[in-house]
C-alpha cells in the first residue's frame, strides 16, 4: 500500500487547487442515488448488437466456462464464492448500487455483497498498480459526462454473467450520463485487453434511479451457495 | 468466580454505578492513576485467561499532509484508530458490565484462544462484525456525507454504515449485522443510534456477547482543529448486561492514507460455517 500512496501523494495538492478554482462544480449533474441496471445482461453484446472478437487463447477459455455452465458447474466464477466480480460484470448486475458523488471521489457502493467502489477525480491512471478483483480507479468530468478510466485488474474474475475472461492488461472506459430528468444513467463503456480481444469494443448499459430505495445490507457469506446472486 | 471478579474490579477500582438505565457514566479514558491496566481477565493472574493486548493504532498524518477540515460539521475523509483494543469494556483491561451467565460465556471464548483454539466468529466466517466492534479496527474508515446521510465505508471486510439523518428507525425493524443507524447534530456532536441488530456478532473481539436488543449511542465530536475525531460510544443490552457503560476513543484524520481493497472471502476457504474451532 505505502508505494501506491507515496506514488499518489503529489497529486493532492495539485487536485486541491484544481477544486478550489472549480466553481464550475455547481453545474455537475448530481449521481448520487441508487441505481439498478434496466434488464438482465447474460453474455455481453458490443453496441451494435455483435460479440466482442476473442483472441484464441480467449476463445478457448471462454468455451471452457460456457461448457462448464451448461453442465451447472459454476466454479470457475470466483462470486459463487463471495469473491468481488470484476468489471464491468458489477455494473452489469441486476443488484442495485448506489452513487455517493464528490468533489474529489465518486464512490460506488453495492448492494452486492456491500462491494464499495472509488474513482478519484482529476488524477492520472497509476502505471502500476497492484491487482485488485475491482482495479483502480480515476475519473473526470467531460462536459456533463463522467469518465472513469481504470486498470489494475486482477486476472481471476470475468467481464460478463456469461464467464467472458480478461488479461491484467484489460483497461476500462466508462462514460456515465444523466439524463435531463435525472432519472436515468446511461453508460457506455469501452473494453481494451488485446491479449483477449482482437481488437477494443465498446458495450452500453442503462440504469433507472430507485427513489426511495434504502439498501439494505447484503451478506454473501450469509447467504446460501445456491442463493447469491450470480448475474 | 464471581468473589474473584468483583475483588478485582475493587482491586482495578473501576466499579461503574448507574442508578438507572438511560443514565451512562461517564467514560474513561486511560486508566487512572499508577495502576498498569489488567492483562488477564479481572486482573486475575490467570494465565489461560490472558488478554490480547492493545495495539498502538494509528499516528497523526506525516508532515506535509492536508490539515483536517475544522468545519465541526465536515466529517468526511479517512480516520484512522489510534489505541485499538480487543476488549471493549469502560476502561482498559476491564471487561464490559456482562451478567454473570455472559462473563462465564467470556471466559470460555478467552480460555479457548489462550489454548489456540478460538471459537469462531463473524469475522472469521467474513461476515460484518456487529457493533460497537466494527468501530474498533486497526484499518481505516472513510466518512462521506451527502444529503440526509452519512456513510462510513470500513476497509476492514468491506463493511458499509449507512447513517440516516432524515428519518426515525423503521418499524417493525429487519435484524441485521450492523444494525439500523439514524443520527442527529447535537451541537457540533454527531449522535448515532444503532438498533436492530442480530444476535450472531460480539461486542468486541474478545467475545463479549450482545443480544438483539443491544442498542449502541455514538457521539463523534472533531478536536484540535480537525486532526482527531473523538467517539464516545454507549453500549446499552438488558440480556446480556448488568448496566449500560461507555467508553472513549480517538481517530487520526489521515488524508495520506486510501482505503484498499480488503477481500475476506480470498481466506475463508477454510472457515467453519457451523461449529466452533477455527484454527489449531
């Protein structure tokens, strides 16, 4: 940890003056809410309605997990055992996630398995990062869009429902945008991993605010095996 | 036993006397006067009922670190323990008010670590730890206020506090680990209430056991300019305790330091999900 925050202590600084000059801020739409994924996502589609180009050794493992899962067997996906899913398979399940937005952190924090997730506004992509199961996290605002750009993937978890893999060297693209009523979250997000894509793709997601919504706390480990959400 | 317990609580001289439920001591803070705080339950002299120590906890942020905010109001950022114990009774060493059916369960769970086979635990199973335990970690915990809400993200097994300001606790009230917490400003205090917990976790890491009607009292009130946040926590249960009681703590505002991802499901592979024995 000590490398990682000596190598992201510079930045405060800097951040700080960037925030005290943004009076800007005030014309940021506010995420903050819960929020649940519209429909239910099984194996991920690329915008224009296709499936992302796997390199071979790709292939292979995904065909692995899809033989696996057509015979019930399940334990090649890590949150079957509790362990955090990776991304952008969390922003793809049906479990609602609540956004708490600030000035210089957005914080994502999710019904399952209480999962917290932080994206550290107006700093650079460390270059190297340990792995972590939900990587690392930097965000800014385009305009009114909010762009999350992460990297640091552990290798273990899957990029969809369906058991898609994923290299450490997958880096992830999210653009999230509030529609002007407030009530919905349009994300698009871009995938690139070339030792498991023949080429980056891109994927999209829309989510509806719950109003109201409180979530409640959600415990994986006190959850039956055959009870915990999966997708 | 129970001569034993109360002649070292004379010995200690940290008898608590409440007259009444809803009326708390006042807390300790170190302990009094030349007397070194217990190191065996009662301050017996048992070796097999040996307490863990105390850890140090966290310093104040290096030189150089942005000062903490002293806004009384602004809680956010990442507070860090600094005295963490395993025990979490009114004083250091002193176990909390526990009747005597739940001191001798105590006893059993300090005599089963001291044998090296402690008996399992919500955190063992990776599941949150129940309060006021959660409060007392050696890792971080990051604040973050929003309207109507105030969030305490603990690194420690990814547990989460949502804190309600705008609403009274729900009836009737779901039981879970961490309970339902609701909060109000009492002056620059922040009083967080904390009912509807379940039955499953302990007051603190020794093994003091807390009822579901235990119902837990923060008060959390910044010092010396927004470097240390004090927390004052009450702990009432009419199961399991003789009294209410309290006690003090302090965290370091440490802006150095982000919060990592703290997985406790990757080492629960071997984990009991009934029974006793963890370990050998």
């Amino acid at each position: 940890m000590s490398a990682l925050v000596k190598a992201l202590y510079g930045v405060f600084s800097a951040t700080a003056l960037a925030l005290a000059a943004g009076a800007a801020q005030a014309a940021l739409p506010d995420l903050t809410g819960v929020w649940l994924i519209e429909g239910h996502v099984g194996a991920v589609k690329t915008v224009d309605g296709g499936t992302p180009a796997l390199t071979a050794a790709a292939k292979k493992v995904y065909e692995e997990h899809r033989r696996a899962a057509a015979h019930g067997d399940y334990s090649f996906d890590g949150v079957t055992h509790c362990l955090p899913p990776g991304l952008p398979r969390l922003m793809l399940m049906h479990e609602p996630f609540e956004i708490l937005q600030r000035d210089k952190i957005i914080y994502f924090v999710h019904q399952l398995n209480r999962l917290p997730r932080r994206a550290y506004l107006n700093e650079a992509l460390p270059t190297d990062v340990d792995p972590h199961y939900l990587g690392y996290s930097v965000a800014h605002w385009d305009g009114s869009t909010l762009v999350i750009e992460s990297a640091g993937f552990d290798d273990s978890t899957l990029l969809d429902n369906a058991g898609l893999p994923h290299s450490e060297d997958l880096h992830l693209t999210e653009r999230y945008q509030l529609s002007a009523d407030g009530k919905h979250l349009h994300l698009n997000y871009t995938v690139d991993d070339a030792k498991t894509f023949t080429k980056p793709w891109s994927g999209q997601a829309d989510y509806t605010r719950q109003v109201g919504y409180e979530v409640p706390e959600e415990v994986c480990a006190a959850t039956p095996a055959d009870k915990r959400p999966r997708s | 036993m129970r001569t034993l317990k109360r002649a070292s609580f004379a010995i200690a001289g940290l008898a608590v006397t409440v007259a009444a439920w809803g009326q708390v001591p006042p807390p300790a803070s170190a302990p009094s006067g030349a007397a070194p705080a217990p190191t065996t339950l009662h301050n017996s002299g048992d070796p097999t009922l040996a307490l863990t120590p105390g850890l140090r906890g966290a310093t104040a942020a290096p030189k150089g670190a942005p000062p903490g905010n002293p806004d009384p109001h602004n809680l956010e950022g990442v507070w860090w323990m600094s005295g963490y114990q395993y025990m979490l009774g009114p004083d250091v060493g002193v176990p909390p008010p526990l009747k005597p059916e739940y001191m001798a369960i105590l006893e059993r769970r300090i005599r089963a670590k001291n044998r090296g086979t402690p008996e399992a635990d919500a955190s063992t199973q990776c599941l949150p730890h129940g309060m006021p335990r959660v409060m007392e970690s050696p890792y971080p915990i990051e604040i973050v206020q929003t309207p109507g809400r105030i969030t305490f993200l603990h690194e420690v097994a990814h547990n989460v506090r949502r804190i309600y300001l705008d609403r009274p606790h729900p009836a009737p009230l779901t039981q879970t680990f961490l309970g339902d917490s609701i909060a109000h400003w009492e002056g620059d205090t922040l009083v967080v209430d904390t009912v509807g917990l379940n039955d499953k976790t302990f007051i603190d890491d020794e093994g003091s056991s807390h009822s579901d009607q235990e119902h837990v009292i923060e008060r959390y009130t910044k010092v010396d300019n927004g470097s240390t946040l004090q927390l004052i926590v009450t702990v009432e249960d009419p199961v399991t305790l003789e009294h209410p009681y309290s006690y003090r703590r302090v965290f370091r505002w440490r802006p150095d330091v982000r919060p990592q991802e703290y997985v406790c499901e990757e080492n629960n592979r071997n984990a009991p999900v009934e029974g006793v024995t963890v370990a050998k």
